[in-house]
C-alpha cells in the first residue's frame, strides 16, 4: 500500500471509529465505569485491565462488553485486545443505568439505633453493602432506607441520605441524612473531621506499643486494584491518619481501638497491613492465612475453626459522635460488639490462658 493511500484509509478509519462512538453516545447509554491509566503504565489488554479494576467482573464478561462496543478508550470503541497505554482514559457504557439510578425500595430490616426529623442512626450488619453497585443491585442498605423514609436527599453520587459509609464485612454505625440542610451540614463535619468515629479491630501480631499514629497516603494499590495501598512518601494517594490504642493482647492476636483522623476506603485495613499487622480474616487483604503462630496442626484447626466463628474482617464502627444539624447539641452513639467478632475473641482468650508458653 503506497504512503498515500496508508494515510487515508488511517483517515477513514478514525472518521468511522468517531462516528462510532458518537453513535454509542446519542444511544442512552450510561456510563458504568471510567479509569485512567497511570503515567507509568505498561502497555496491556483492555480485558485484563479492567479486570484488575472492576470487583467481580470476568474475563468473559468484558470480552462480550467489548463485542457489544461497549469499552471505549479515549471516546473510541476498542476490541478486548486493545492494549491500554499511559493516561488512557477507558470508559465501560452499558444500555442500562448504573445500580444507582435503579434504587428499588426494599422492606428490609433496619437497626435503628436513633431517628428524629434530621437523621438517622443505622447499625449495619456485617455483610450488607450500603449503596447500590456492581454486583450488589438490591439488598443494600440504601434499598431499605428509602423504604423506611421517603424523600431522602441525594449526595453528588446520587445515592439517597449517604454522607459516609462503611465496607460490606465491616459492622456498625453510620449516620444518614433525612433532609438537604443536614446532608451539607453533616457532610460539612466529615470534610472538616470533627466527626468521632471509633472502631474496634482484631489483628495479627502483638503489637509492640500500647497506643500509636499510622500515617501514610493511601491509594489504589499499583499491583492490586482491588485493594488500597500505603504511600509513605506522599507521591500518590490521599492524606490519612489512624490512631490506635492496644485493648487486649492474645498470644498471637491484638484487639485494638482505632480513632479515625481521616475517612479514606480501607483506611484501616489498608494501614495495619502496611504496619504487618493486617485485620484478622480480612481475605481482601491476606488476613485469611496463618499469619502468625506456631506450626502445630492443632493450633492451624484452632485458627480455622476461628475463621468458621467469625467469616469475615475483624472490624467494627463501635462509636459514632457528630453535632445534630438543628440543634447543635454533640451526640454520641456506641454499639455492643457483635457476636461473631465476640465469640472469636472469647475462642483467642481461652486458646491465650491455655498456652501461655508458647507466647514467642
């Protein structure tokens, strides 16, 4: 082919990729996902990508989106072969709206723990996702709320009363909005963290000081996307300070106190695992394995049978202050620790009186 007729078949082919897309746009598609490849990024498939991206997506099922013309990178509809590059921005569009926009309300159970005409206090379970998202369409949190109460405001995400949330295993307290000028005004209180937000965790190791500060950006982990990294030099991620203080010590497990400075996702999980001291069955994480203790057979069932008591991470929002919007008064809520994490605690007491020789 001469350099000539190389350009314009180029030229053409651009014109009906763009054509293309704008196709896609003006089809009431609806934007799913958008991420934006890093600077040092290798180049690598679209499908492989995305799976490190988006929580329990398969390979097969990006394929078929890439099929349908569903992934465009840069505005342009790709193949699943296509390798993504440094700063591409690639979008998955589906003719569906996200989850969010398909809130159905559910009559589901509610632990109310507080409710006036300005919020409501929840104590979620572990194991219920508070919004709505990939994989998770009812049985959210924010399904049962809007059951509970109609006209909930909506935060910048679309998603009704939320000003702060919790992970899907983690326990306890959140604090929802039931009109716009609390939305802002408690939305207000995180942003400036003069919320109290204490949680109790269980985690691998003895701990060598009693109480302490982990400080260290925390971001997308670049070999993980599924999981949040520690940046201690300050190059990437967000801004984020846990304080903690050691409750019990058990042979080869800690329960701690952690005092939320900052609010980032995972920030917990995130930040004692950078400290090697990651949550107890946090599975995301590698809690799920044998991190310390002996290599007796015994002890290995006596962890699993653990793991069997409480399936899931050892984390729990116990404590939950902020300022009431109307009234200004400061109000403080604390929970009971749930029986899964409670009967896993009472299993390392009896193991720890047991064995105190064995304590390293």
């Amino acid at each position: 082919m001469k350099i000539k007729e190389k350009s314009n078949f180029t030229t053409k082919l651009k014109k009906m990729q763009k054509q293309q897309s704008q196709e896609i746009e003006n089809d009431d598609l609806y934007e799913h996902y958008r991420f934006t490849a890093r600077d040092g990024q290798e180049p690598l498939r679209v499908d492989k990508f995305l799976m490190n991206f988006i929580e329990n997506a398969t390979r097969n099922k990006i394929q078929q989106a890439a099929k349908a013309g569903n992934i465009l990178v840069n505005d342009i509809v790709v193949k699943s072969n296509y390798k993504v590059k440094a700063n591409d921005v690639i979008r998955v569009v589906l003719a569906y709206p996200p989850a969010e926009k398909l809130l159905v309300a559910e009559n589901i159970p509610l632990d109310i723990i507080y409710e006036d005409d300005a919020v409501i206090v929840v104590n979620k379970p572990a194991g219920m996702v508070v919004h709505p998202g990939h994989g998770n369409y009812t049985g959210t949190l924010v399904n049962g709320l809007i059951h509970h109460i109609e006209n909930l405001p909506t935060n910048s995400n679309e998603r009704p009363g939320l000003v702060h949330r919790i992970d899907k295993d983690t326990s306890g307290l959140l604090v929802v909005a039931k009109t716009e000028f609390a939305m802002a005004n408690l939305s207000r209180q995180f942003f400036d963290r003069t919320t109290e937000r204490l949680y109790y965790a269980l985690v691998w190791g003895n701990i060598d000081e009693d109480e302490g500060r982990i400080e260290g950006n925390i971001g997308r982990s670049l070999k993980n996307r599924l999981q949040m990294a520690v940046f201690p030099d300050g190059e990437f991620g967000k801004h984020a300070v846990t304080h903690f203080k050691v409750l019990e010590r058990l042979t080869y497990v800690t329960l701690v106190q952690c005092k939320l400075e900052t609010g980032r996702t995972h920030q917990i999980r995130a930040h004692f695992k950078h400290i090697g001291h990651t949550l107890f069955n946090d599975e995301r994480y590698g809690g799920d394995d044998i991190l310390k203790g002996t290599t007796f057979t015994k002890y290995k069932q006596f962890v699993q049978n653990c793991f069997k008591v409480l399936p899931r991470q050892a984390l729990h929002a116990k404590t939950l202050g902020f300022t009431h919007p109307t009234t200004g008064e400061f109000m403080k809520f604390d929970t009971e620790i749930p029986m899964d994490i409670s009967n896993c605690l009472e299993k390392w007491r009896t193991y720890s009186e047991n064995s105190k020789e064995e304590i390293e």
